[in-house]
C-alpha cells in the first residue's frame, strides 16, 4: 500500500478505522511509498494527518472528526498533489 499509516492517536476505535480506510484510499494512486500519522487535534474538535514521503515531501491535511470518508479521500488525494 502507498501510503503507510505508523500511528493514530486520540480517536475513537470506530472512528479510527473509517478516517484510517479514507485515508490509504487517497493514496492508491501513488508510485512511491508514503507514511502518515493521524492524530485528534484538540483545538476545534479535529483530525490531523501528518503525511511524509519521497524527497522531503511533509504535509498536513485536517477534518472533522465526523467528515465523510469520501471528503476526506479526496482531500488527502489533493494534498498528495499539491
């Protein structure tokens, strides 16, 4: 899988596995491995993806802790593209 999540602190189990699923879905289309680490951010009520990759790639995407996981494939598929 292109994008390998390490970590994912301070969400709830059943929240965890839909943000954790979005996430890997919006990085399938990639060539080169990825690692992310998701945390709660608690200003907000949040979720932040911290996403690291080839040549000094380092971004940040955050959402709401309910967002859509469909919302939040796309954006993480937008911050892989930038």
């Amino acid at each position: 899988m292109p994008i390998t999540i390490f970590d994912c602190k301070g969400i709830s189990v059943t929240k965890r596995e839909l943000i954790q699923a979005a996430v890997e879905a919006g990085g399938k289309h990639l060539s080169a491995s990825y690692e992310a680490w998701i945390s709660s951010y608690p200003f907000g009520g949040g979720v932040r993806v911290l996403i690291t990759g080839p040549n000094g790639f380092d971004r940040t995407v955050g959402f709401a802790v309910d967002e859509d996981p469909a919302v939040i494939k796309e954006r993480v598929r937008q911050t892989l593209e930038k």
